[in-house]
C-alpha cells in the first residue's frame, strides 16, 4: 500500500470534520514539512500535503468579489446545466468565465431566472443578477444545500434581472438532448431513457422519482461506474471477439487495441452524460485499470482504488463534500471486499467439470455482493437521506444484471442506429420502442413495490449509527478467532440495544425539548418529550414543488425518531405560518389541529388548557376570532420549572391585548413576536414577559431585514440573551428541571466549516 496516497486520502477525508479550514498564511509550513518527511514519514508528509492542498483550494475557490448588496452585479458566464423548471422559473448553473488571470480554479453560480428565454448548455451570456450567498436552511435531517453546492463549485446563488446572448456556443450533447426528447417524451420509459443515454433527468417527475427512492434504483439511472463499466466490458469483449476472428495475433495488440477502444467509448459515453461527478469519478477508476492493465504493472484491487481516489481528491478536494463520492467507493470498497473474501471459491471455479456447480458458485458470489452492498449503501443511503428502501435488496438483485445485460446495451445501440438514421435523413426513432419494451418488468415492478407496505422506511440518527457499530461488531465477531477478542465485540451491539430499549420504553421524566426549525422567513417550532411532538406552525409553501413542511419539518421529526404527533397548532393563515399544514396532517393524520382556519381545525384558539406527557399547554388568546397578525394563537408551554412563550406574530395592539386581561406572562424563554418587527416587542410587553432567551425565527439575509435592530437592542438591554434561527440554523432548547441547555446546528450539532455562515465579503477568509 502506498503510505503516502493513504495519508493525502485519510487527511483530506477528514475534512468533513474540521471546524474550520487552516490559515493561508500557514501553507509554506505544510508543504515544507511535507518535503522534509516524505522519505522517511510518507504518511505523515501525505497528510501534511493534503492540509495545505485544502487550504490552497478553498482560497482559490470561495475568493470572489464581493458585490454590493444594494446593487445589481454583471456577469460574463456559461450555462452548464439547466438545473429545473417550475412554472415561469427556471434554474440554471453557469460557470463564471475568468476576468482575474490569478484565478486557477473555475467557479459556478445557481441562478434562478423568471420568464427565462430558451437558454442551452455551452451559451455565453452576460447576465445581470441580484447575488446572495450560499447559505442555507440548516436543520437535522435536512437537505443540506450549503455542503452541496460547494461540491459542485458553487460560490454563489441569485436571481437573473436581465440578460444578453453573446454567443451561442454548440454543444454536441446539447443538441443531440433537444433531437431525441420529443421521440422520448411520449414513451412510457422515456424519462428513464433519456437519463440512461444522456444523463439527463428533466423527463423524471416527482412520481418516478418516488418510485426510484422506494425501490433503490436510483443508482440505475445515475450514470456512473456500472454503466461505464458495462459499456466498457462490451466493447472490450466484442473488440477481442472480433480481432481474434479476423486478425488473430500471438502478442498482446489485440488486447491493447481493445482496450484502448474501450477507453475511447467509456469517454464518449461520459461526455455524453454531462460528466456529472459520479461519471467522472467513475470513468477516472476505469481509465486507471486499463492503464495499469496495458502497462503491465502489478497492483492489487485495493491499491487501483486507493490511486483513483488519490487522484479525484488531488483534482477536486471538495468532491468529497458530495453524497455520491461516498456511495460510489463505498460500494468499490464492498464489492472488493467480497471477491478478496471469496478468492479461494473464485479460483475453484475453473476447476469444477460441472457447469452447474460452476452457475451455481458465480450465482453465490453475486448474491453475496448484492446483499451486501445493498445493506451497506442502504445505512449510507439512510445517514445522507434519512431512510432505507425496504425492498431494495431484492429488486436490485433482480434488475442490476438485466440493465447490465439488455437494458443499457440496448440503450446505447438505439442511440447508435437513431443517429445514423437521422445523419441519412431516415426517422428510425421506433427503434426505443425496443428499449421501453426491455424497461416493461422494470416498470412493472415499480407499480408492486410502491403498492407493498413500508416501501420507505425512515431511520433516526442514533438509529443509523447504532446500526454501524451493529454490523462492524457483527463482522469483527465473524473474523476473530480468539475468544476473549470474540467477546468484546459484542460491545458493539450494545448500542443498538440501547436504542431499541429507548423506542420500546421511552423516558417520560421532566426533560423535554423545544426546537426552533430553520424554515426561512417563516416560523415552525417543534416540542418534543417522551419521543413524541407536537407542532406550533409549518413554515411556507411555494407552488405545488416546494414546501418547508416536506424539506424540513418531516425530515427533521424523522432524524429525531419521532413518529407520533399529537397536536398541530396553526396560529393564524399567513402562508409563512401555516403553508405546510396539509403535508404534516397527511404525514400524521392522527393529530388534532388547534386553530381558527375553518378548513383544519379540530379544536379552537379560544382559551384553554391541555395537558400534553406532564406539560401544561395553555392557550391564551385570542379571547374572540379575528384575523390579521393580531388573531394569532398565543400559546404558553410549561412545567414546574420551565415556561415558554409562543405568540406567533402579534403586533402592538395583540401585545396590549394580552396584558390587559391580567393574563401572568412572564416566561424563561420567548419565542419574539413577528420574527422581530418594528411592530411588536414593545418595551411594555418585554418587561411583562421578562424573558431569559429570546428566539427570533428570521430567514438569513431575509428583505424585510427581520429581526430589527432596535427591536434586538431592546431585549438585550433588558438582559435577555438572543439568538436567530437564520444565522444558528436550528435551535434546540433542552429543558432539565432546573437547568436549561441550548444547542444550534452551526454551532454545536454539526459545527464543520462547511455549514458556517457563508456572508459576502467574507469568502476570501475561508478559515
């Protein structure tokens, strides 16, 4: 093994944990120790390189003018990729074409753009834009966009104010997409064509991508290493075929052309597919083993794929901030893992006379890599999308080798014949009809699965990793011989245990928690005990694609284990407030809504009081329906030792209202009314509530420029301490009986340098 590849890799991977990325000034240090101990510290030497490497690269990369807020920026770009389409919006990616020759590395932007004209990827235009940084909602269990665009080498978002074509560029790919999706659209399979062949996923709607995630296939229609590969092992066998036939040589010429004819196909297809990063990372590992294949160097499977993630990280450090460079050498490492388990049986293949026994050991080895990698991608799948497919071992057993075999071989060779016929003017489109008819079982299947119970299983946090330690324990316990060692494995188990004890007999003494979601501007707070919840509002709604009750609220119950929700209180039918409502009454259709909307309520906003596992939930106001700002439910959430305030956006004369029926309002923690408005908090009501911590529930960067300054300084000088769910992320609040525990997520649940606060003027010190 080489020790300094692992040291660069293990360094670089590590990254994922740093709090924040070294100092510039400290490189000449890292590079310089690094040459000091390669011979004699490889490891070390590889480590300290990768350090200054990611330093280097995170300069480079998140140095950009910072524009004025106030003003317009214009900008000279590339489309890359038309990212999606709602309604009149698009979204688009494009590359920022250098106007500094001391930029090495290139940069992107996620732009959205309302009555766009037809853009294509491969034009140049000059944009004028509204930018704004790059961070994000930031929650558990929720998507987190910030880590993802920097990934993709996004330095920026924004929205386009107006444009001009300079050039319109041709991309082969480009036109090919727009000449082939009017004959794909109509079919069936069409959008699953189009993404085999191209990469292009536009066609796929949310019901097919539902029908992906329940199955897990998903990987089926990312291009990336089992379709290269696939591609690859065709030509390569078919060359081979064929030039032993026609040009039988006694050297190795025919192999060497075969595989550089592999090579060259791999590459098209490749382009073809966008080189989106899966299909980079996978055409680099292939490229690799025919290199070392044709030079006739010896290295084992372990040390080609240590090679080609040396050489991924060495070209993009950040890729692996990306959920698919996990996956994909997760499942090298486990397939490896496999043969190099299985040698002895591997080898015994070719000495069986029997064919069936030899059928029936390479059908073992096949199911041992399925199952395996289904259970081990199914834990990666559930740590970065906070579920398992149920079925997925079966049907990626069943529907691998028949994309490997038909599907994607028929695939290309349709794409093949439709573009001879088009060059010679014959519309021999009818030929994806073939494809569609080889994705009928797929479909089918489809259909059954989503039809089966628990298709889509969520899986808890602590879940996941008490599931990690379970199957690492279960491993050491298979390959360790000596019984003591044998014993200490099952410590590993123990964690599982635990969590399961916890489901089944949940703690129902006096901690509970209060979680302030990251939804925007928009307000939704969670309040958790006994592992289960109950809601006070679910953020926003855009359109039909967008809500923060899917992208949030859900995810989040779900990490937290929590599958029961009692009550759900919408304080009045601001979209900002109540915009998530039908997707948490759908997801729990148990619950009980207390509110004043007519089409959701169950229980009133008249005063009254519940009691919820030991806490008094007592809502104060208002004492008469009304709407606007000033009907919102008032609610207090207490125990013997704590007491909250939820008054959702009431405004001066709400804030009067309340204190002149004599209502006892004072509470340790205050939820601010109206995420901060100049039209709330008034000296008077402060005082009245008297509050230890005040929450500001206001979107980062938000237009209206909530929370107010003045309205902040007041709660501080009345020695309140503050904090903002769009600069924290999610706020938890962990009540003990007496003692009182507050946790943010940039801050204290997944403090990495990625999920800081990303503002401009601030992405030249990365550190």
């Amino acid at each position: 093994m080489n020790r300094f590849m692992f040291g660069f890799n293990a360094a670089i991977l590590s990254a994922m944990l740093w709090p924040s990325l070294p100092p510039v000034s400290l490189l000449p240090i890292f590079v310089l120790s690094a040459a000091i101990l390669f011979r004699r510290e490889p490891l070390i030497a590889g480590g300290l390189l990768a350090v200054g490497w990611v330093t280097i690269y995170a300069q480079q990369l998140l140095t950009w003018e910072a524009p004025n807020p106030e003003q317009n920026l214009v900008v000279k770009g590339e489309i890359i990729s038309l990212v999606s389409r709602n309604s009149d919006w698009i979204n688009v990616d494009i590359r920022l074409l250098r106007s500094n020759s001391s930029e090495i590395l290139s940069k992107n932007l996620r732009l959205s753009w309302n009555n766009a004209p037809k853009v294509e990827a491969g034009e140049i235009w000059e944009l004028e834009i509204k930018a704004k940084p790059i961070t994000s909602v930031l929650n558990q269990g929720g998507y987190n966009q910030q880590r993802s665009l920097l990934s993709r080498h996004i330095v920026a978002r924004g929205s386009v104010k107006g444009g001009k074509r300079l050039t319109k560029g041709f991309s082969l790919r480009s036109e090919i997409i727009s000449a082939v999706t009017p004959h794909l659209r109509p079919l069936e399979g069409g959008d699953l064509i189009l993404a085999l062949l191209l990469g292009d996923k536009s066609l796929i709607d949310s019901e097919r991508w539902h029908s992906l995630r329940v199955t897990g296939a998903g990987h089926l229609v990312a291009i990336s290493g089992l379709h290269l590969s696939v591609v690859g092992a065709w030509i390569f066998v078919m060359t081979t075929f064929l030039l032993s036939h026609c040009s039988p040589q006694p050297g190795r010429r025919n192999l060497l052309l075969a595989a550089i004819l592999s090579a060259l196909t791999c590459s098209i297809y490749a382009y073809l597919a966008g080189f989106a990063l899966p299909t980079q990372r996978a055409l680099v590992m292939l490229l690799l083993l025919l290199l070392l294949s044709m030079i006739k160097r010896f290295s084992s499977p372990w040390e080609r794929l240590l090679t080609a993630m040396f050489l991924l990280l060495l070209l993009d450090p950040f890729s692996c901030l990306s959920a698919g460079f996990w996956l994909s050498f997760s499942a090298l490492s486990i397939i490896l893992l496999t043969i190099t388990h299985s040698q002895g049986t591997i080898s015994d293949m070719d000495d069986e006379p029997s064919n069936w026994v030899r059928f029936r050991k390479k059908l073992s080895l096949f199911w041992s890599i399925q199952w395996r990698l289904s259970l081990g991608l199914g834990l990666l799948q559930a740590l970065f999308f906070g579920g398992m497919s149920a079925y997925g071992l079966v049907f990626n057993f069943l529907f691998v080798p028949w994309f490997s075999l038909l599907v994607i071989p028929l695939s290309i060779l349709s794409l093949i014949v439709w573009g001879v016929g088009l060059v010679i003017g014959l519309d021999l489109s009818g030929v994806f009809s073939l494809v569609e008819l080889g994705l009928a079982p797929v479909l089918h299947a489809f259909t059954i699965v989503e039809q089966l119970p628990a298709a889509w299983v969520p899986v808890s946090s602590q879940m996941i990793v008490a599931l990690s330690f379970c199957f690492i324990g279960l491993f050491l316990l298979k390959n360790i011989s000596k019984g003591s060692w044998r014993c200490a494995t099952l410590v590993f188990i123990l964690p599982l245990l635990l969590t399961i004890w916890g489901r089944l007999v949940p703690a129902t003494e006096h901690e509970w928690r209060l979680h302030l979601l990251d939804v925007g501007q928009g307000l939704s707070v969670v309040i958790e005990k006994a592992g289960r919840a109950w809601i006070y509002d679910t953020g926003a709604a855009y359109g039909d694609s967008f809500s923060y009750a899917e992208r949030v609220i859900l995810p989040f119950l779900y990490a937290r284990g929590i599958t029961e929700v009692d009550y759900l209180v919408l304080s009045h039918g601001d979209n900002d407030h109540a915009g998530g409502a039908e997707k948490v009454i759908s997801a729990f259709p148990g619950l009980k809504v207390i509110t004043d909307l007519s089409q959701f309520s169950d229980i009133d906003c008249r005063p009254k009081a519940l009691s919820w596992y030991g806490l008094d939930i007592e809502i104060l106001a208002p004492a008469q329906m009304k709407g606007g700002n000033d009907g919102s439910c008032v609610v207090s959430v207490s125990d013997r030792y704590h007491r909250v305030l939820l008054p959702g956006d009431i405004e001066m004369r709400g804030e009067w209202t309340l204190m002149k029926q004599g209502i006892p309002l004072q509470s340790e923690v205050l939820v601010a009314p109206h995420h901060g408005s100049q039209t709330s908090s008034t000296q008077a009501f402060i005082n009245r509530v008297s509050p230890q911590l005040v929450l500001f529930a206001s979107g980062f960067n938000n237009r209206y420029g909530f929370p107010r300054q003045d309205v902040v300084n007041r709660y501080t000088l009345s020695g309140s301490e503050v904090l903002t769910s769009g600069t924290e992320g999610q706020i938890s609040v962990i009540f003990k009986q007496e003692a009182r525990e507050i946790k943010s997520y940039r801050s204290d649940l997944a403090p990495f340098w990625y999920n800081r606060l990303f503002r401009f003027g601030e992405m030249a010190d990365p550190e």
